[in-house]
C-alpha cells in the first residue's frame, strides 16, 4: 500500500472536537462531515484540501471524545493517511475500523512540513519527504490491517468475507 499527496499538518494534541465539532454529530452522511472537518481549528482546510493529501501532525492525535465522526470525516475530505507522533488509542482503533490508514512515526511527524510532497509505503514501512528528500522508517502494517483498509474498513472486510 503506497499513499502519496501534500502535507496538511497540525500540532499536537488535536482533539475529536475540532475534527468534527459535536453540532455536526446528529448527521451520519459523510460527504457533511466532510464539509466541516477540522472547521474549529482550520476554516481553510475545507477548501485546500486534495483527494489523496496526507494529515500530519504531532502528538496524541485524535484525544478527547470516542467519536467515530471524526476518522470518517477526515477520509471523507480526501486525506488518505494521518501520519502522526501518536494517536489518543480509541481514535486509533476507530481509524482502522473505517479503514483509514494511519501511523505513529514521530520523526516523520516532526520532520514533515505543510505543503511537503510525502510518499507513504505501508508495505515496506518507509515515509519519504519528496520535497526535502529525507526518508523515515516505520514499522509495516501487518497484513490483516492492510486487508481491513483495503476493503474501506472492518465492517466492508466482514461482510466481503476477507476477515472471519
């Protein structure tokens, strides 16, 4: 699995509140989440974001409240992958769920700039900035992970019959 796209990045401790603000939760149609994801911290990411740009950002990505919104709104917008110091453990687990592609790779996350062109390979484990030429390792996701956001989540994998 390789993702490549320009960098949207973000500091640490972003919380699922300024994913998707909580007055967005009574709707389940993506493409609404979309429209508002990340609203509360950057009312400009709605309109620059790309279809297969990449989130990076520092720290304890994703803390505060369980809600599965906010990974569904990020891939709703385009971002294919959230590369992050580290993610709040729940946000994780609902990523990968909805088969959203995310890892914790604190130097990737630190060395990355807004704007810089990364190629991901999730097979191999190595993250290149292919505006600054600098190359970041990481550890692979395993294969029953890479089923699972290859289906579009666990649910899609389930009922495909790809994972029992």
């Amino acid at each position: 699995m390789t993702y490549r796209g320009n960098a949207i990045k973000y500091g640490d401790n972003v919380d699922t509140d300024v994913i998707i603000p909580a007055r967005y939760l009574n709707t389940s149609d993506h493409r609404e989440l979309a429209a508002h994801c990340m609203e509360d911290l950057d009312s400009s990411f709605v309109g620059r974001v790309k279809e297969g740009d990449i989130m990076v950002a520092g720290a304890n990505f994703g803390c505060g409240s369980s809600r599965e919104h906010a990974p569904i709104a990020i891939k709703a917008s385009g971002i294919s992958m959230v590369i992050a110091g580290s993610f709040a453990r729940i946000f994780y687990r609902n990523a990968i769920n909805i088969g959203l592609a995310i890892v914790e790779c604190p130097e990737a996350a630190a060395g990355i700039s807004e704007g810089d062109e990364v190629e991901a390979d999730m097979d191999g484990g190595i993250i290149r900035d292919l505006t600054t030429g600098k190359e970041y390792r990481t550890q692979p996701f395993p294969e029953f992970i890479q089923k699972i956001i290859e289906n579009g989540g666990l649910m899609q994998s389930v009922s495909n019959g790809i994972i029992k």
